[in-house]
C-alpha cells in the first residue's frame, strides 16, 4: 500500500508527478507589501522542491487589491508581480516538480487593515462587507482569468482556484452568504456560476496544456455537502479542471452533518465518477501510513502541509521509511528556521496553538 505513493500520477494537461504528494498551499506571510514575491518564499518553496514533493503549489495570491486577505499575502494583481513569481516557477521545475500558483480572493475575510471596503455575494451587517454588482462579479471573473494568465507568463505549469475555507468563491457557493437574486444566486447552478465561468475563462486565455485545479470544502461555511458532491462530479466529468483538492481540515473525519455520519469525509468524495480529472485531499495527513490510507480509500493523491513545515523532505523520508512520523510538537524556532521557515513565516506559526515552543527564559 505505501509503494502506491510514489506511483507517477499523469493528469490530462501538461506534466505529470513523479509521486502522489503534493505540497499544500499554504499560508506563509512573507510577502511584500504590494504582494511581490521574497527570497524567503524562494528559499521555503525550493526546500521543498528539493525535498521530493511531486507537486508544489504557491501559498494563496490574491487577484484583486480588494481581496487581500492578510498583510503578508502574494499578490498576482499587476504585471508586475511576474518577474519575482518567475522566481518560484523556475526554482520548482529546476528540481523537476510540477508547479502551480493558488488563485485567491478573500471576500469577506479581507481585514480593514488591508482592504477598507470589504466586499462579497451580498451585503454583510456581520463584517460590514459590501455585495458586489453584477458588473463587478463579472470583472471578477475577468481578474481570476488575468492571474492565471500572469501565473502562465511567469513559467507555472498551471494554477489552482481558492474556491475553499469561506473566502469569496466559497462565499458565492454558500447557502447563507449569498443572498443574491441575479444570475449569480439562489439555485446551486446559479451560486456555482463564478467558478464555472472563471475555469471557463482560464481555459480560454491560456494555452491547451496550461494545468487548471481547484480547492473546495466539503461542509462548514454554509455548505451543504450533498451540493459539493453533485458539484465536485460536475466539475470533474465536465473535463475543464485537471484536478480537484478536497480540503477537509481532517481527511477521514466524520462529516458534521447527522444525515452522512456513516462515511468519513473523504469516502464522499472518492467513489465519484470523475473521468480524466484527478481527485485529491488535504487535513490532517501526518505520516505516509495515512497518506496510503486515503490513496487505498479512492483517491489519486493527498496533499501535505503541517508535516512540509516540520519536515521539508517528508516525501524522501516517507520514502526511506513507511513508519515515518515527524518531530513531535512544539519544536523551536530555530528548528524551523532550518527548515526554511523566515523571519514572518515563524512569527505566523507562532499563532498557532501548540506548534512552537515558548522561548526560553534566560536568567541573568
């Protein structure tokens, strides 16, 4: 069952992995203030390229000044953020790995601290966003499609679309979030309608061969999960997308809903009829037992994040031994530091519980 995960996986467009880990986007706040690109970022994705993942993927880069969605997040906005992603995309595929820019927008999530108005589906009393016009949503369509079309000109393989974890296309899918009563709201064709004109988009600007996935939750943030199973195989017959990346926070949770308690998360997903497109998940993947575990449930790969921090050559040492388990938590700063972790990406992990050890007192 572990020989599974370092199996080659080919996908319909442009190059195939060389094994079924994929490196998680994952938030690192290294980013300048207009968004460009850092030799922290450079260092932190080419450990990880080095390190073995057959696919690396971008932390999350806003399409939109007004969908920033924290201070030290990558922009992809102008033209001229595609020299310094250039950067990333020719350091991934020196190392011979697949490589992909997240596409993002946070919706109602953009803090004030970086976006004054923040705007969403509908207007919302709760963050005092505002509900974009018709007009807007479909400039919106317009600014997905323009960053992956920078993402293309600055050498990726292909882009992924943020479409999970309740920022704007989550938001439009959302039963509670969108009020809305145009085209772009009420039935789930309707609220489904922003990510399927942006794919539809995408495929149009760039070349044949460009790569095209996107990230959806299964539940939370208003979602039903019967809805994202019928869109999930939509999406996936419809042979538009090259992959698509379940993020469940826990792969093989029991869902939240009482109706679907006798499968895990990740069994909901795995039987669908999915044709050409790929299939992967993201939560709680720690060790390479679990990681075949969900390849042996239906999957095609899993994507690894809390173990790439702790370990940026988790797929060699996954390789070396099918019991591996990362470092126990907490670990130092300096640890990570090792591990190519910069100055802000460190004080970021420092907000999460449990994962760095409090500094030591020194006695004078």
């Amino acid at each position: 069952m572990h020989s599974k995960l370092f199996e080659p996986l080919a996908f319909a467009r442009g190059p195939g992995m060389d094994n079924r880990l994929m490196l998680a986007p994952m938030t690192s706040d290294q980013a300048l203030p207009d968004g460009s690109v850092t030799d922290d970022e450079v260092r932190w994705l080419s450990m990880r390229a080095q390190g073995g993942f057959g696919f690396v993927m971008t932390s999350a880069c806003y399409v939109q000044r007004q969908g920033k969605g924290g201070q030290g997040q990558f922009g992809i906005w102008s033209d001229d953020h595609v020299e310094g992603f250039a950067r990333l995309a020719r350091v991934i595929k020196e190392n011979g790995r697949v490589s992909a820019l997240q596409l993002h927008h946070a919706g109602y999530r953009s803090p004030k601290r970086c976006v004054p108005q923040a705007v969403g589906p509908s207007d919302d009393p709760d963050t005092g966003a505002r509900g974009l016009s018709t007009a807007e949503v479909e400039q919106l369509v317009e600014d997905f499609v323009s960053g992956a079309r920078r993402a293309e000109r600055a050498g990726f393989d292909g882009v992924e679309l943020h479409g999970a974890h309740g920022y704007v296309l989550t938001q439009f899918l959302s039963l509670t979030d969108n009020r809305r009563t145009d085209a772009y709201g009420g039935s789930l064709e309707n609220r489904s309608r922003l990510i399927r004109e942006i794919i539809a988009g995408v495929r149009t600007a760039c070349r044949p061969e460009f790569q095209l996935g996107l990230r959806l939750s299964p539940e939370r943030y208003g979602l039903s999960l019967a809805e994202m199973r019928e869109l999930a195989q939509e999406l996936m017959l419809g042979g538009q997308l090259d992959y698509i990346d379940m993020s469940m926070w826990d792969a093989l949770k029991t869902p939240e809903e009482t109706a679907h308690q006798e499968r895990n998360l990740t069994e909901w997903f795995a039987d669908l009829p999915r044709g050409n497109t790929r299939l992967g998940v993201a939560g709680k993947i720690m060790t390479p037992r679990i990681a075949a575990e969900l390849l042996s449930l239906g999957v095609d790969f899993v994507l690894i994040g809390r173990a790439a921090i702790l370990h940026h050559d988790f797929p060699r040492r996954a390789l070396a031994d099918p019991d591996f388990k990362p470092v126990p938590l907490p670990v130092t700063e300096d640890y990570l530091a090792r591990e190519g972790l910069g100055r802000r990406f460190l004080r970021y992990m420092g907000t999460w519980d449990g994962f760095v050890a409090p500094a030591e007192t020194v006695v004078t």
